[in-house]
C-alpha cells in the first residue's frame, strides 16, 4: 500500500509542476489547447490528491489481493504523467 501512497504523492507533485507550467502558457497565449491542458492536469490533481488520502485513511480495509492492481494502475499513471511532463518541458 506504501507504494501506491508514494506514486500517487509523486504524480501530484508532477501535475501541480505541471498546472504552473499550462496556467503560465495559458495567460500568455490565451490558447485553447492549453486551457484543456490546465484542466486535465487539475481533474488529474485532484484525482491524486484523492488517491494519496485514501490510500493513507483506509489502507486497513483494501484487501491483500487488490495491492498489485492498484499499484499498477498508479505506476502507469505515474509514467504517463513523467512522458507528458517530458513532452511538454522539451523544446
């Protein structure tokens, strides 16, 4: 369970890196596409944000079995997130 809490504590401070990144490009530019962006990554946010708490609140009552899958699920979030941070900071 301490895995899934620390790669959901990692992708939110990814995203909120990246919410700075797309508010700046969005009041420079006023674009679109960037607004969708600051948007995602804030459902994103909030969703980890979430994730982190619960992991932390109600880790007695998440079974044995249900560990690996959810550890997956955050680690590809995670790698998902670290690719679009690598897209969006490279020039």
């Amino acid at each position: 369970m301490d895995l899934s809490m620390y790669t959901a504590i990692i992708s939110t401070i990814l995203l909120f890196g990246l919410i700075l990144i797309y508010g700046r490009i969005y009041r420079e530019t006023r674009a679109q596409f960037s607004l969708g962006l600051l948007v995602f990554a804030l459902i994103l946010f909030a969703q980890n944000l979430l994730a982190a708490y619960s992991f932390l609140t109600m880790s007695p009552f998440i079974g044995e079995p249900f560990l690996p899958y959810l550890l997956a699920v955050n680690t590809a979030q995670f790698l998902g997130i670290l690719v679009l941070l690598r897209t969006t900071l490279h020039q």
